[in-house]
C-alpha cells in the first residue's frame, strides 16, 4: 500500500513543482513538506491535510486515511466511526477553538431544524 508521503511526492511531482513552489503555494513550510513525503512525520494535523487536499484537488478523506486517521471503511459503526474522526479533527485544538467549535455545531442544528 502507499504511503501518504509516496502519494504526496507523487502529486507533487506530477506537477513539476519543488518543496519551494509548494511552499510558496499552500503557506506549508518546505522543511515539513520533505519530511512528510519521506514519511518522517506519521500523522501530520488535519489543517494540514485540509489545505494539501485544496490544493492538489484530491479527497480530504483520502489523505486522512493515508495518514492514519480513521475513516467510514474501518470497521466500526456509524456512530463510533463519527467519534473516532471527530476525536481524530479535535486532538490538538485549544480550549478557545474547541468552543467556538462547539458554537459552530450548535450553529448549525439551529439551522437544521429552521429548514425543516
């Protein structure tokens, strides 16, 4: 199976670029680009992902599962699957993010049930 850092220096590369004109691009320092694609870093921050997913046009999820992050295909039930990637996106929040986090969802049930 391919590692995340084979499939990132594959897109990369496919595009001719360097760690510099991603860099440049995507605002990800070249030095931690290099150490993704040589699989040095093992689960690199979903932000991160987020922003190689936008960029290089490829699924979020797919990169998620590349880096270790659970995903629907893992086994699990719905329910406890939800959970694990909602612990996995959470992880490394502050107490300040995880509240506006906690704003946003109830933001967005308000809004679920006015369209109902």
């Amino acid at each position: 199976m391919q590692t995340l850092g084979q499939y990132l220096a594959e897109l990369r590369q496919g595009r001719g670029m360097t760690f510099r004109d991603l860099e440049e691009k995507s605002g990800i320092s070249n030095g931690y680009l290099n150490l993704l694609e040589h699989d040095r870093i093992k689960r690199p921050s979903p932000e991160t992902l987020f922003k190689l997913s936008n960029f290089f046009g490829v699924p979020f999820s797919s990169l998620m599962k590349l880096a270790g992050y659970p995903s629907e295909s893992s086994g699990t039930s719905g329910e406890d699957s939800n959970r694990e990637l909602a612990t996995a996106l959470l992880d490394d929040l502050s107490q300040e993010e995880l509240d506006r986090v906690r704003d946003f969802v109830g933001y967005l049930r308000v809004e679920r049930r006015r369209a109902k």
